[in-house]
C-alpha cells in the first residue's frame, strides 16, 4: 500500500470502502462485469509513491463465481505510484487475512 495513505476502493463508480494496511472489504455483487478502481490523494512524499502520489487503476472483472479474492499490490513511480488488484485463491487471502487478525 502507499505508506500513510488509504486506497479508496470503487465498484462501477460506487465507492465500497477504504482499506489501509490492516483493513479488508467485502462487498456482494449480482453476477456480471464489473470495473474495479482504486483512488488515493495527492503525496508529495516522492520517496513513496512519486510526485503525484498513486495513480488510479482500472481494470474490468467478470464475476460469475460465488466468491473472488483480491489483493492489491504498490508499485512506487516517478510521477505516481500504480495500484493493482490482482485475482487470488482463497487459501492466499486466508493467509493474508490471518496477518491481519
């Protein structure tokens, strides 16, 4: 994540939620195609996430499945930082979340 900065999480322009570092979401959508975004303030911590702090990812998901897991990794940048939520197996978000609890 971006050191200090919470990511807002975004479900077809609906925010769900804003995860830091110890949080997670769960939300419950029909089944379809669905933008996933993720939107953070400005920084002008350069060392972390850049000039312009993080910018914001975008990325269609199709759900037909019951249950999905994501995660959403930083990557620091000259201008800005870039998210992106990455699709995982259920037993890698138990592990996770366990790290959290």
């Amino acid at each position: 994540m971006t050191i200090g900065q919470d990511v807002e999480l975004y479900v077809d322009d609906d925010e769900v939620g804003e995860l830091s570092y110890s949080t997670k979401i769960q939300t419950t959508v029909k089944p379809g195609t669905y933008e996933l975004a993720t939107k953070v303030g400005w920084s002008l911590s350069l060392p972390v996430t850049g000039l312009g702090g993080a910018c914001k990812y975008e990325g269609d998901y199709k759900f037909i499945e019951e249950n999905y897991y994501f995660k959403i990794v930083f990557e620091p940048g000259l201008l800005c930082g870039e998210h992106e939520i990455i699709g995982i197996l259920e037993s890698e978000y138990s592990d996770l979340a366990a790290d959290i609890d």
